[in-house]
C-alpha cells in the first residue's frame, strides 16, 4: 500500500456506459475457454488496440494463445454507486482463482440478464480514472455476495475511493477485433 494515503477521499467518475471483453483461449493440452479482460473500456474502438496488446503479452509469455479473431463484448449500463469500507483493503487470506472467476464469467455471458457486474477504481493515470472489471454478482444474492466479495478478494481497489459501482449487462455480442466491427454471429462460449 502507498504511504499517506486519503483514506475514501474521492469520488470516482464512473462512465454512464462501458464495454467489457472475453478473450477465447485454449490451453497447451487443447481445452477452450473464455477469460474475461480485466480493463474496462469506453467504446468500442478501445477494443482491437487492447486486444492486440493482449495477444503480444501472451505470445510473450507463451501457453495460452488466442483462437480467433472474435472477441465476446458485452455493453454495460450504470447502475449504482457501492460504498466502500476501510477493511476492503485488509490482505486477503483468499488467493485469487482464475478458474473460478472464468467459470463466474462464463456463467454471466450466458445468462447476464440474472446479473449485476461489480466494477472498481484502480486509480488515477494521468488525471483520468482507471477502473477494473471486478466480478457479475447474481441479482438475488447480490447484497451478501457483494460484501463476501468485497471483504475476502485480491480485487484492485483505489484506496482513495469512496465507491465501486454496479453495472447492468445487455445481451453478449460477438466482435471481430481485426476487422474492427461487431458479427452477425455471436461466437459460442465453450464451457
């Protein structure tokens, strides 16, 4: 944690609409998946730079490679203002699983109508507020599963923040990242 910290001094501006992005993999051994981008985007022509960028990091790291040209896009509205609390910055006990958390995406691009989407503030850069896709929440646990979540994750949260945010999904749609536009066809999700 930085010293000299504001404690909840800010209010972040959060964006009336955003889009978040999965990306489909698959494994050394052959296994697809769809991992959800951590970035939050403003628009759509975000998308092909960021997944481009991607697609280098992995080529780097090797393992997991993209399988397609398509990406799955999902438009988000906003919907509430989260407040925050002190204790959300405690270490967590409780590591992070990606597994999980692509098994909760995969889920909400399914059936994103019984879901909100919890999205933090990472922070300033340059001024402008960053914010991070955190994790969809079902509608009817949502109140305990948000404070849950919020108490017990590796989620960045900017510790100068007075709120995260919820956000409503609209239906998943298929984006082609090279050719900058969205298909016809929205790409299966392979579970």
């Amino acid at each position: 944690m930085r010293k000299n910290i504001k404690w909840q001094s800010r209010t972040p501006k959060f964006l009336k609409k955003a889009i978040i992005i999965g990306i489909f993999f698959k494994t050394p051994d052959g296994r697809l998946f769809i991992s959800p981008c951590q970035k939050l985007l403003k628009k759509f022509d975000q998308v092909s730079p960021y997944v481009a960028e991607m697609k280098k990091v992995f080529d780097k790291k090797g393992g997991h490679q993209p399988v397609s040209d398509n990406v799955l896009t999902v438009e988000i509205k906003f919907d509430k203002l989260v407040p925050l609390k002190r204790e959300y910055w405690q270490k967590s006990d409780v590591p992070e699983n990606l597994l999980g958390k692509i098994r909760v995406f995969t889920n909400f691009y399914y059936y994103y109508n019984f879901y909100k989407l919890l999205i933090t503030p990472s922070g300033l850069i340059n001024g402008e507020d960053e914010f991070s896709v955190a994790i969809p929440l079902k509608i009817p646990s949502l109140d305990r599963d948000l404070e849950l979540f919020l108490k017990s994750s590796d989620q960045v949260v900017d510790e100068e923040a007075k709120y995260a945010a919820l956000y409503t999904p609209r239906e998943p749609r298929g984006y082609n990242w090279v050719k900058k536009r969205l298909v016809e066809k929205t790409p299966p999700i392979f579970l």
